[in-house]
C-alpha cells in the first residue's frame, strides 16, 4: 500500500520540530523549553491550554465544531535521558550529559502536528480531544502526576491513545498488540549485613560479600524454579556495592535491581518471594537481610476493542500485512496508569532502518530514527482520535 501523499511544508515543519527538540533535550520535571514551546504551538492552533500538569506537562484542548460527543486523550511524553550522544549529526544533543535516546523527541513533534490537523477540520468532528505532553516518563511516572492533577476530567476521558517510536521494528509497520505489552517495573535493594573484619583472618568475620553472591544466584530461581515457564517474570541485580578497601571485609553488602512482569501471579507473588529468598539465603550464612521492594509501574494493558480500531486504522495506512500483534517487551511504560483508569491502547510505529544506520537500541548513545517514521505517526495519531470521536 502506497503511503497517502504529503504536505511538503507539514512535513518540513515536523522534521524540524523533531530536530529541534533533539538537539534540545530536557530530562524527566526539567521540560521547561519543551512545555514552553508546546504551549506555544498549542495556542496558536486555537486549542485551550494548561500548563504545570503534572509539574511541568501541557495540555491541549479541542473541541469539535459538530457538536458535543465523546473526549479523547492523545499523550506524548517529553522528557530526555541523562546519557551524553555519540552520534554527530546536525541535530546532535547541545545539552552535555542529555540526550533524546528514545524519541520522545519524535513523540511530541507527532503529537503537534496531529493537533494541527486536528484543529484545522474541527468542524468535521464532534467531541473532544485533549493532547497531553506528559513529563517524566523515564522513571519519574509523570502519568500519575498528571492523572492526579485532573488530565482525565472535566470532560471525562472516554478513550486513551498513544504511540511509541521502536527501533525493534521496521519503519513502514505498526504494532498494535491487545492485553499486557509492557511489563510492570517494580525495585529492589536488599541490605545484607554481617560482621566485619581483617580480610586475611575471615574466620573471625561473617562476610556479606559471600551472601550477597549466594543471593544473587539464589534469585534466580524464582524464574528458573517458582515460575510457570509460560508466564513472564525477570529478576535481574544490576548493582552491588560492598567494602572500601581491599583488606578489609565490609560489615554491609548492598544488591540493587529490577523485577518485571506483565501482572498476574508472578507480579502478586514476587516480593514475598523475593524477600524469601534474600533473608533466607543471608540467614543460613550468618548474616542478617533486610529488602525494600518497590512497585514502580505497573504492566500496560491495552482494551481489546481500543487495540481492535487501532489496528483498523494502521491497517489502513500502511497495510494489513504490515500491521503487526503479538509485540510484547517487559520493557516499562507510565502509559500504564492511564490504561488503569480508561480503555485505550498503546502502539508501536516501528522506526528502525538498518541500510541507513537507525538501528542503535533504545537507550544507546548512538539511537536515532528513521524520520520517515514520524508522518506515519501522525497519520495514526490524526485517524484513530477520528474514528474513536464517531
């Protein structure tokens, strides 16, 4: 299926946008340029704006000129990584240590040029559509905070969308998978301590540098052992900080990570479990373990129906055959809480291009996109808040 053809100057205009926003990243609550120039671009569309949702989100609002109707919520997130760009394009990070590593660059450039169309045939649609640029969504749940400061009221929400750029996938697909696609994110430190000593007489110590490796093996068994192998569930310790010096072994050992789930039995039982396992396994060595178990986000959890007329409208765009289901991560997403209070879906645009160069991994010092991918996400954002309005 050949792609509907393009505004030259639109598409000029979101390039740039997204090129603007890249060179000027802003981390999680710090998105004062972005939100300012969002806003910016919000009012000249003749959209109602809040700003300071959520600490430092903006919200758009459009009301359709044929009447009353439903109201749909359209969310892009803005903040950037503290991660210092390798890459040495034109458009290259201008912030030291901050970087756009995950296209929420091009999120937010997608979402103002769909509000753009949006605006200019309001007298085509009845109802409401509201743009929510969210703050913080690398770890800071800006979802929640904009939740908690009304985003979904006055009008009352009826459906929630949103997309994420993925260099997992093709540009040209899109993937709209029904259910759990993103796992929950839940943390962990577990405190393991002993009794310290000289390092050249251990028998006069309890050594909670040896515990700690013994529970970080242990841990795994909560995957490989206590886990259905046809639920998901990881346990991965990403940090362990121990001693000062090398001839002294420490009173304290410190193991930091992450569990993820797509909910379920695995979510419900996981910190118990772990708990279990980490005061166990330090007990029978001598040593004391105390664990804080945090729950960070929870699973995304797409509507059937919403992910339904998502797929009908990808379909539309780039083709059935290039519409893919079964995309799942346990990758985490705030678009979590929204998903928890309204039915709505969350889709993929794929945007990796491998011959040109754009297949660096989310997150990496070197990620960029495939631009071709943004006027496709517009398209997308621009038919599913249409068809989701009749």
């Amino acid at each position: 299926m050949s792609p509907p053809p393009r505004d030259p100057a639109e598409l000029a205009e979101l390039v740039a946008t997204r090129r603007d926003l890249h060179a000027h990243p802003e981390l999680g609550y710090q998105e004062h340029r972005t939100a300012a120039l969002v806003a910016e671009r919000l009012k000249q569309m003749g959209c109602e704006v809040r700003t300071g949702v959520g600490r430092t989100g903006v919200v758009g609002t459009l009301a359709g000129h044929a009447g009353a109707g439903r109201t749909v919520l359209l969310r892009a997130d803005m903040d950037a990584l503290p991660i210092q760009e390798a890459g040495e394009t034109p458009y290259r990070s201008t912030a030291p240590g901050v970087m756009h590593a995950c296209g929420h660059d091009g999120h937010v450039a997608i979402a103002l040029a769909a509000a753009r169309r949006l605006a200019a045939s309001r007298r085509e649609w009845r109802g409401t559509v509201r743009f929510a640029f969210q703050p913080a969504e690398e770890g800071g749940n800006g979802a929640e905070a904009m939740i908690a400061d009304g985003v979904l009221e006055a009008p009352r929400v009826d459906a929630v969308f949103g997309l994420h750029l993925m260099n997992t996938l093709p540009v040209g697909t899109i993937a709209a998978t029904p259910g759990p696609i993103m796992g929950a994110v839940d943390l962990f430190t577990i405190r393991i301590t002993g009794k310290g000593g000289h390092a050249a007489m251990p028998h006069q110590t309890v050594d909670p540098v040896v515990a700690a490796a013994h529970v970080v093996t242990a841990l795994q068994s909560l995957v490989s052992r206590a886990t259905d192998p046809f639920d998901q569930l990881v346990v991965s310790v990403t940090r362990i900080r121990a001693g000062e010096a090398f001839n002294v072994i420490p009173e304290e050992a410190v193991l930091m990570g992450t569990v993820r789930s797509m909910g379920g039995r695995p979510y419900a039982e996981a910190p118990e479990r772990l708990r279990a396992v980490a005061t166990g396994v330090a007990g029978a060595l001598g040593c004391g373990a105390t664990v804080d178990y945090v729950r960070q986000t929870p699973a995304t959890i797409n509507d059937e129906a919403m992910t339904a007329l998502v797929a009908r409208a990808a379909a539309a765009l780039v083709g059935a055959e290039r519409v893919l289901a079964g995309q799942r991560m346990l990758g985490g997403e705030d678009f979590a809480f929204f998903l928890q209070k309204v039915p709505g879906c969350f889709a993929w645009v794929g945007s990796a291009n491998p011959a040109r160069g754009y297949d660096a991994p989310h997150h990496s010092p070197r990620f960029d996109i495939d631009e071709d991918a943004l006027p496709i996400g517009v398209d997308l954002l621009e038919r599913v808040a249409r068809e989701s309005l009749r």
